[in-house]
C-alpha cells in the first residue's frame, strides 16, 4: 500500500511539473511544446489522481487555477458570435475545386469574389457596446477565448470609440492583430541584447505580446490592427449587402482595412490577384501568408452558411510557407546502397509549403560542421528544390544553455566500421561491401520499378530478408524459396507466391534494365539504357576500355571509370555469374520483335513539378513506352516539359528557351495521338 502511495505522489507531482513546464511554454514563451491532446489527457490524469485521493492537491496545482489553461490575469470569455476559421487551398486547382463545390450548391448565383491579403497575425474578437470598446479577446479555440481588453486598448489602431453618430447596441469587429517587420526585428534585437531568446516569427511574438500581463509593455511593443469582419446583431449601420460594403463601413467608423483588396467577378482573375502578390507581398511591411478570397454577396454567404468548421463562402488560399523554424531534436544518419552516409535532422514537426515535415536533410560533414549544428538547437527548414526538405540556418541565439554540438559518426552506424572521407568529395562513405545497409540498399533498388520492378520488394522487404539471412546478394533473390518468404513477419503463404511470381518474372527484362538494376555508381536508367545499346552484352561491356564506353553519346568519362572498375571487383564478376545461370537477360534481345508503334521517337521530355495524377515514374514509363526519352535537366534539346505544380526553375527556363510546357492532361492527349 505504502508503495502505491509514493508512487502515485511521484505521478501526481511529475504530471504538475509536466503542465506547468507546458502552460509556461504556451503562455509566457509562447511556443507549445506539447500537442493540446496531450495537454489535456495529462491534465484530466492529474484531475482524476487529485479527485482520487484529495491530499495530493498542491495550491500550486494547474488544477487549482481559475479558468483552466488562461495565462494568469485573463479570464476566459464565451464569444459573442464564434469565430469560424478557414478552409486552405494551396493551389488554383483546389480554389477551382471549392469554387465548384459552392456552385452546385447555389447554382443560380453570380460569382462575384472578395480578395483579401492574409495578414500573417493573429484574430481578434472586438466587441463594442453602444459605440464603445468594452470587450477585447483572442480568438481561442472559436468558442472562447481570452478577455485582453486592456492590452488591445493599447492597439492604435483599433478606435476606443466608433466613429459613427447613432451607434448600434452591439458591433462585434474582427481583424487580425499583427507586427510590423521593422519593429519585430527592433524587438528581438533588444530581446538578444537583455540575453532573452528571439522571437521566432512575428506572429509568435504578436501572441506573446498579446498574452503580456502589463499593458504598459504592449502599448511599448506597437501592435497594429486590420479589421475585415463586420457584425451588426443589434441596431443599424446602414446597407452592408456586400463584404466590399462591411470593408467600407469598417473604414468609415474608425478602423484600419487593409488597401491591397480587390473585387474579382471570376476565380481567374482571383488567380491573378494571388499570382500578383506572391511577389509583391515581399515589399509589404508585414507578413502575409495567402489570400483570403470572400463571396461578396452576404445574402449568398447566408444561403451557403458554414459546414462544422469553415464558412462554405471563403477560402484560405495560401501561399507555401519557404522557409520555417523548427527544433532538432536529434540527428540520425542514413547509409545509403552507395554507402554514403546522409546526415538527417530530426525535428519537432512543422508544416511546410503545405505538408508537416518531421525531418530534413543536413547534406553531409561538411555542411554540418559550417552550420556549427547543436542538438536542440532551432533551425530554419526549408523545400530544396523539388526533393526533402534541408536545414538552412541555425537560429544560434535560440540555442539552450547545455546544448551539445554535434559529432558525425567516425563509424559506420549500420556496421560498425571506419567510414572514410575523400578529401576531395563532400560525401562519408561505409567502403565494407557487406554492410548490411549496402546490402539492402542494393536489393531495393534492384527491386525498384525501373530496375527490375519487382512488385512488393522495396526497402522494409529488403531489410526483413536480409536479417533474416535469406538474401545477402541479388543473385540470392532467385533462390528464394517460398515457404522461407512465407515465414517472415507479416508475410502469408499468398504474398509469398505472388513475390516468388514477381521474382521469376523479373528474368524477363530485358538488358538495359539488368544493367540499371545492378547499381553502378554513376549508372541511371537514361545512361544504362543508352549503354546497354551500345553494348550487345555484358561480356562486351566487362571488356571495354574506359574510351570504348566514353564514345556513347551522353557517357562521360566519370561514369566509364565507374563502370570500368566495377566490372574490376571480383565479387562483381561472381554476381553476374549467378545472374547468367539464373537466366536473366544480360545480351540485347536477338530478333526484336517488330517495334512498337514510336510516335514521340526522337522527342525529348524533362518532367517537374508534382502532377495531379501521375507519379513521375510513370510519366516517364508511359513516355518511354511512346518511343520517347526522358532526361533530368532542361537544354536547348528538350523538346517538352511537362511540368506539374511547384515546378520550380526549369519552367522558368523552359520558358525561357521557348520549349512547349505541357500539363499532365496535354501530355496524355499527346500519347493518344
Ligand atoms: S476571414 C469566417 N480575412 O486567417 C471568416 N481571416 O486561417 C474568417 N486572417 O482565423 C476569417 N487575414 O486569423 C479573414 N483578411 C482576412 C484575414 C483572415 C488573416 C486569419 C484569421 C483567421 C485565419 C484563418
């Protein structure tokens, strides 16, 4: 009994500890550490435990604070009308996509939009009672919020009183709080200076001002205020048939509107509005993250009403967020089938153009050594290109007291052995053949749709034959036998017939894919298949001078000298043995078949971007299949490129070298043709 005593005190007092680490965070630095999930499980936990047996209530207990998880010194307040939040497109496709879903709804109904910039801040409910500001709070979760009345009567641009002669009983106003950049960066230079950390973003420190218990501080901070939402539930402030009509009413009774709106008959020119400012948000002295497109008809807005979350009259169209902070909360490193070592952050998630990111990329050493990378540390994320996401900068004036720098691994983390570091390459390498990264590595990529596509042979299968002693090379694959497959984890005797199945099957493709398939540093499928056509077979190839292969069109001399010695490693030599008497097609097919109709013969396509439906591999496939060829970068001799969303800066020279761009649906018609 005694036990269970201590050790539910030990539990009670580790849960108040926990939640007031947590409500600290929130409130007062105004950067989360925990989901509000969590939050909340762990405080029902200390509830129930305190309900349980009463003795364990401390008065410092989050239990025992008034209006639960408001900072000290606000109360927690109802909302007179809730605040809906919005729904998000992140392209003009999804802004279609809503567009459409509000017409069959209404489909009498003129279009006829509202844009507004989406000011980067936060909401603010304002309440005004006969001309008067009484109420101020923070939007909270819709339903309730903080009453801040005192800090947002420091806000000069919010009008203590309206400017209108015969003020309604009620007005409820609604805008966005926000600061400005100048005067953000004037804050966190005075922040770093009193050795207190910065403010991530302007928005967080918005929040944080916002959340300050003495007015004094924030009326020193010079937030700002731009309203956009116009509530009259009592008396009269003219005719607002329009959200354009509420913008103007807003201005004319004392309040700041954003100038940058526009109204917009079609969803085109909403496109253009937010092609416009995309870039010219960057000259704006605040930050915005998307435009805000409104149905200008209140009666249609009324018609249409709200689904349990959003307003099926608006829209969020969002611009991808660039770069955000985030915290490393470890680094992990990755052996990949080359055996190059790749450094990987592992971050407390964000949302990044779009998707949550939990890791990103530190490249290699070198690069870790120049960012002076502590674990803990706050780091600045952001999209490379069109691949993973990679670490930018570090944040160094964010960084905890005992953060430790961080150490590359001086052995390989899969196998234990010295990695080497050429002077001259920015890549670690694990050089042991038998690593059993390298291993599985290669399986997988032997298994892989343009290598030899064996359905269901990827990374996990890869590692799970692997350890399990079955496969320690290709070659092995093609003596598996089923009842070994079928006695893995999470494998049935069917899944095992059908990657037996594959695995024979994969016997049949033909040499350029073999070729591709075996891994050669340097050796894509473009070059393997330009390669295995200039060479009938391997033996030919085995004995060909690093010249011979240079003389291939496209072949550089790098990658002959990879091909040169790889055939040079007696393990190698082995291999293909095996592969020879397990039948695979290691010669050009003799008597071709009569050739499959070419009409993109001769046709060259770059693809980027992310298309709607395809993936990229089969795009290619599908070009390929048509007799055309499908290279990486975009040169005077590409013909089209086919590009999806985010395309990034091939478009831009696409364009610029006047190439036809096709869009996912223009390619396929061209394939029907
Ligand atoms: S309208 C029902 N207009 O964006 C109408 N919101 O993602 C809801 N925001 O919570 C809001 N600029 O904090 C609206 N011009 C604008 C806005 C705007 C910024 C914020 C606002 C809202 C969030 C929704």
């Amino acid at each position: 009994m005694e036990q269970l005593t201590q050790e539910i005190q030990a539990r009670a007092a580790q849960l108040r500890s926990q939640l007031q680490q947590a409500g600290y965070a929130y409130y007062t630095l105004d950067a989360p550490i925990m989901e509000d999930a969590v939050y909340d499980r762990l405080y029902r936990e200390l509830q129930d435990l305190e309900a349980q047996y009463p003795s364990l209530v401390t008065p410092d207990s989050p239990t025992q604070r008034v209006g639960d998880r408001t900072a000290e010194g606000f109360t927690s307040i109802r909302h007179n009308i809730p605040l809906y939040s919005l729904e998000n497109a992140f392209n003009l496709k999804e802004l279609a996509v809503w567009e459409e879903r509000w017409r069959r709804l209404s489909p009498e109904a003129e279009p006829g939009y509202v844009c507004e910039l989406k000011i980067d801040g936060l909401a603010l409910a304002l309440t005004y009672e006969n001309g008067l500001l009484v109420r101020g709070a923070t939007r909270g979760d819709g339903v309730r919020g903080e009453d801040i009345t005192q800090n947002v009567k420091t806000i000069r641009s919010i009008p203590l009183r309206l400017n209108a002669e015969n003020p309604p009983n009620i007005v409820e106003v609604r805008g966005e709080a926000f600061l400005r950049l100048d005067i953000f960066e004037q804050i966190n230079r005075e922040r770093e200076a009193a050795g207190e950390n910065r403010f991530a973003n302007p928005r967080n420190a918005a929040a944080g001002t916002l959340r300050q218990l003495d007015p004094q501080i924030v009326a020193r901070r010079n937030l700002d205020f731009f309203a956009y939402t116009l509530h009259v539930p009592e008396g009269d402030l003219g005719e607002v048939p329009t959200q354009w009509d509420s913008l103007e009413t807003l201005k004319q009774i004392g309040f700041q509107v954003n100038p940058n709106r526009q109204r917009c008959d079609r969803v085109e020119e909403v496109g253009e509005y937010y092609d416009r400012w995309d870039g010219d948000r960057r000259d704006l002295p605040y930050m915005t993250d998307g435009v805000v497109v409104k149905l200008d008809s209140v009666a249609l807005q009324e018609e249409l009403g709200f689904t349990n979350k959003f307003p099926r009259w608006a829209i969020a169209l969002k611009y991808p967020a660039e770069e955000v902070p985030t915290q490393v909360e470890s680094v992990t490193v990755q052996v990949g089938r080359t055996g190059a070592l790749t450094p990987v952050a592992e971050l407390k998630p964000v949302v990044l153009a779009g998707t949550t990111v939990a890791r990103a990329t530190l490249h290699n050493r070198d690069r870790i050594a120049e960012l002076d990378l502590h674990i803990g540390d706050t780091v600045e994320i952001r999209k490379a290109g069109e691949i993973i996401p990679e670490v930018v900068r570090v944040l160094s004036a964010l960084r905890p007291a005992d953060a430790q720098p961080y150490q590359f691994p001086e052995y390989c983390p899969e196998c234990d052995r010295p990695v080497v570091k050429p002077e001259d390459e920015a890549v670690t390498r694990c050089v042991n053949p038998i690593c059993p990264a390298i291993v599985r590595g290669a399986i997988a990529h032997w298994g892989s749709r343009p290598a030899l596509d064996i359905d269901g042979l990827g990374e996990k299968l890869a590692r799970q034959l692997t350890e399990a002693k079955l496969v320690q090379s290709v070659a092995d694959l093609y003596d598996l036998q089923v009842e070994e497959v079928a006695a893995l984890e999470r494998m049935g005797q069917k899944s095992a017939e059908k990657l037996i199945g594959a695995i024979a099957t994969s016997k049949m493709q033909p040499w350029a894919r073999v070729l591709y398939g075996l891994g050669i540093r340097h050796v894509g499928s473009t070059n393997a298949a330009t390669i295995a056509a200039g060479f009938p077979n391997i033996t030919a190839l085995a004995n060909a001078s690093e010249s011979e292969i240079e003389s291939l069109y496209g072949i550089g001399v790098e990658i002959a000298k990879s091909i040169v010695a790889w055939f040079q490693v007696p393990e190698n030599q082995t291999l293909i043995e095996r592969l020879r008497s397990n039948g695979l097609q290691l010669e050009a097919a003799t008597s071709s078949p009569s050739p499959p109709s070419s009409p993109l013969a001769g046709q060259t396509f770059v693809i980027t971007g992310t298309l709607p439906n395809l993936k990229r591999e089969e795009a290619k496939a599908k070009i390929e299949a048509a007799g055309g060829k499908v290279t990486g970068s975009v040169s005077s001799k590409t013909n089209y490129l086919v590009a999806g969303d985010s395309p990034g800066s091939k478009l831009e020279k696409a364009k610029k070298l006047g190439i036809s761009v096709l869009s996912e649906v223009e390619l396929l018609k061209l394939l029907e043709n």
